[in-house]
C-alpha cells in the first residue's frame, strides 16, 4: 500500500487497571503488517503497572504513542474521551477503537485500512467490523462470535448493537459526528458508533474473518454474547427496563446528531420516539413496523416486540 497516499490509523486505546495483559496487547500492536499507525491512550486513573508499560513501549515507539489522562467515569467515558482527544491531519485517516485485554492478529489493520481504501464513503460515514475468535484468559481458542443474519441497518441498529468496539475502524465522517454525542448518551461506545453510522446514513461492513482474539476473562467490561442461555438470561430483564433505558439513552444520542440524518432515517427516528411516548399498544406496534425495528434473531426480536407491547422499550 502506497505510503504517501494511505491514511493513518489513529488506534484509540482506553486503559485503567490493565497491567496483566497490556504489554501483549501492545506487542500485537507493534507487529501490524499495516505500519501507518498512531497510538493515543486514554488512562483511566490505573495504580498497577499499566502507565510503566505504556511508558516502557512509547520509548520503543517515538513519535508514535501519546498517553492522556482519562475521565475517570468508566470504559464509555474514557473511550469517548479519545474520540474528543484524538487529532487528524487528514481527511482519510481511520480511528480503531482498542481493548487492552485482548491480541490483534497481524494483518488486523491493514484488512481494515483495505476495505476504507476500496470502498471511501467521504462525506458518509463508513465503518468496518468484524467477527472476532473467542478465547480465555490465557488465549486459548474457545470458539467465534456469531456473523449477522440480517441486514445492518438503522432499523437494527436502534435496537441492538451487532459487533464488539474492538474490531471496530472508521472514518473522519464518524468521529466528527460521534463528537456531538455527550458520553452519557451514550450506552455504549461500540452500539454508538453502529447508530450514528447507520442513522446518518452509513456503511456498515461486517468483516467474517476474524481479525483478533477477543480473550474473555473475569474483568471483562463486556463479553461476547453468543450462547442461547446467555442471550436469554441477558434478554430477559430488558422486560423489566433495559430496553427503555437503552432506549432513552440512544434517543438521546440521536437528538444530538439529527442535522446529519437524512429524511428516511428522520422518518425511522420520529417513529422510534413515538413508540416510546405513545400509550396506546396498537400504535406502538404501528411504530414499531414503520421504523423497521428488528434484532439479528427471530428469538429477540420476539423478545423486542414483547417489551414494545409491554411499554418496556
């Protein structure tokens, strides 16, 4: 791939506690095929090791890695404190959020900066995703997370997120956008990035090969998401509220960035919001059915349907 004419690869990393396994992650970081690549690290106040390792890389790595100091209020926070930090210098750089925890295959970023190549999408915003390979603690392969059925679409994405944040790379598009939303609008910074990309208009790519080993361990903020008891046992209490909490907050999100939108996605917004205020079962499901709101399996999307019927969303 050309140099000159290829974007930087900003990787947002967001750190607290991290010490155990950073310094693999960091590794895996440094052996990228694709070397056009800038390391910003937000820390979230860590009293391990973490800021030593960093330190310890950076001096490998001049000119390259820039440690900040993080918000303190949690992983959502501190990722989208990179997201407001992060500086560009030109109008095809990519942004690829990081988890410290996990290993990046060596090809990872370049896969990615392939597809951005082939495929710009200036002045929508585009964003690569993927499949990652599941392991424990010790990066024992334990299995892959499941590839989206259905369509990635706004519809889709107001209900549910489809992919983790760390396989995630995008374009200037998004970031700009993403600056808009306050981070407590925010339910996570991954499912974020799906809405925005999709309410504005969007491309969505699910990579199906996987790009890292996403290692699954007892502090994992987030964990994958595939098994059949998981899912219900995780479906279940959106019943009791998590739908319309969820909900509330990417209403939120979306208010802050509806100038982006186009007049389809306003029209699935402006449904969306209805079904949240209307008390009336019947025009909630007409809502419902006017936004195209789904999830990737018949199973939740019958879970879905319940919680609008039940005013749960």
């Amino acid at each position: 791939m050309d140099q000159i004419s290829s974007p930087t690869v900003h990787i947002l990393l967001a750190t607290y506690q991290g010490a155990e396994h950073i310094e693999e992650q960091l590794k895996s970081i440094a052996m990228q095929t694709y070397t056009q690549w800038r390391l910003l690290i937000s820390d979230d106040g860590s009293k391990d090791a973490t800021i030593e390792i960093v330190e310890e890389f950076a001096k490998q790595h001049p000119q390259k890695v820039t440690l900040i100091k993080g918000p303190c209020k949690g992983s959502t926070f501190n990722f989208f404190n990179l997201i407001q930090k992060v500086e560009y210098r030109n109008d095809i750089d990519l942004f690829a959020f990081c988890d410290q925890d996990d290993l990046w295959l060596p090809d990872k970023l370049e896969m990615a900066a392939n597809y951005h190549q082939k495929n710009p999408s200036t002045p929508l915003p585009n964003l690569y995703c993927g499949r990652t390979r599941i392991t424990n603690g010790k990066l024992d392969p334990i299995g892959l997370t499941k590839i989206p059925k259905r369509p990635l679409t706004f519809g889709n994405a107001l209900t549910q997120n489809i992919a983790s944040g760390n396989t995630m790379v995008f374009n200037v598009p998004l970031l700009k956008i993403m600056r808009h939303i306050a981070p407590e609008h925010s339910v996570w910074h991954d499912w974020t990035a799906y809405l925005a990309t999709t309410a504005c208009g969007g491309t969505v790519f699910y990579d199906k090969e996987p790009q890292l080993l996403y290692r699954q361990h007892s502090t994992n903020v987030i964990g994958a998401n595939d098994g059949l008891i998981t899912r219900f046992s995780r479906l279940i209490p959106n019943l009791k509220g998590k739908y319309k909490a969820w909900g509330g907050l990417n209403e939120k999100a979306l208010s802050s960035i509806e100038n982006f939108m186009n007049t389809k996605t306003k029209i699935t917004y402006q449904a969306f919001k209805k079904i949240r205020d209307s008390k009336n079962i019947r025009a909630r499901l007409q809502n419902a059915l006017l936004a195209k709101l789904y999830r990737q399996s018949i199973f939740e999307s019958i879970i879905l349907y319940g919680a609008i019927i039940l005013k749960r969303t």
